[in-house]
C-alpha cells in the first residue's frame, strides 16, 4: 500500500519517512519547507498540493 509520510521541517522532516519506513516498502517521502508540527495551519498553500499529487497519482 502506498504510504505518504510528511513531516514538518522545524519539527519530524525526513525522520518522519524513516519511521514509516519500518513499516511499509512504499514510502514517499515529504517535508514541509517551513512548517512545524501543524502543516495544515502553518503552510496549507504547500501541503495540499502535495496532498493531491499523491491522491493523483494513485488513481
């Protein structure tokens, strides 16, 4: 199953990818340039697309 761990660049970034990693084998991998833990109210401008590609693509 495919798997989008995104995490925030001031706060989890890339580590957050690397936990799901243990996990899944289908990990892409997102940081959110400028955002802490809430990437939603911090940069929403940033984070749905990247939200929509994923879906996109799975489609």
């Amino acid at each position: 199953m495919p798997v989008m761990a995104i995490g925030g660049e001031k706060s989890f970034g890339a580590v957050q990818a690397a936990i799901m990693r243990h996990l899944a084998t289908n990990v892409r991998e997102e940081v959110v340039v400028g955002s802490g833990h809430w990437l939603m109210e911090e940069r929403p401008e940033y984070t749905v697309p990247l939200i929509h590609r994923f879906l996109d693509d799975r489609m």
